[in-house]
C-alpha cells in the first residue's frame, strides 16, 4: 500500500490532488457484533494485537479519515497513516518488558 500511494500521489500532485491511506486495525462495528459473539476467542485475541489491548471504535476510524479530508491535512500526501494501536509494531517490536522481564523497574 505504500509503494501504491506514494505513486498515485507523485502522479496527481500537479494537480492538487493528494493522495494518503488509512490502514485500519481491529475496529468495532455494530455490524459485526453478532459474528463476534459466535466466537468469543477470536474477538478478545483482536484486542491483545495492539498496544491498547482494546478495539478501536468508530469514532477513531472516522477522525482519522477526517484528519485527510479537512484542510488540516492541506500540505500532507503520500502518507500511508495507521490506526490500529499500533498493531503493525505489535507484529515486529517487542516490548522493553518482554525482552527484560517484568522486574526491569525494580
């Protein structure tokens, strides 16, 4: 996705056109709810893959594509921008406290 957008958005830029993605984590939507319940495991195994330990909501979801759609974001292009609670880091980065042990502050 990110060689994509930045490609899309190095070809529309003279136009004024920017081009950015949002790669979405776990997102709670009404809509799947009754597909969650039939399998409790899977649902709350979601929410250990982010550092959050939680879904994300709609709300989250909609501010960040909102951030992309306002002017706020009027010299931003050929982002490819996360929201997931960090997720994709959960994949690659260990936390501090896993490679040490819990006992690390003490």
């Amino acid at each position: 996705m990110d060689a994509v957008t930045r490609q899309i958005a190095a070809d529309v830029a003279e136009f004024g056109i920017r081009c950015n993605t949002v790669m979405f984590g776990a997102i709670h939507a009404e809509e799947h709810s009754a597909e969650l319940q039939k399998n409790p495991i899977f649902a709350e195994s979601l929410k250990t893959m982010n550092l959050f330990g939680r879904w994300g909501t709609m709300r989250e979801a909609a501010n960040t594509i909102l951030f992309f759609a306002s002017d706020d974001s009027s010299y931003v292009t050929a982002v490819c921008l996360p929201c997931d609670g960090s997720q994709v880091n959960m994949m690659c980065i260990p936390k501090f406290s896993d490679i040490v042990g819990s006992n690390w502050k003490q």
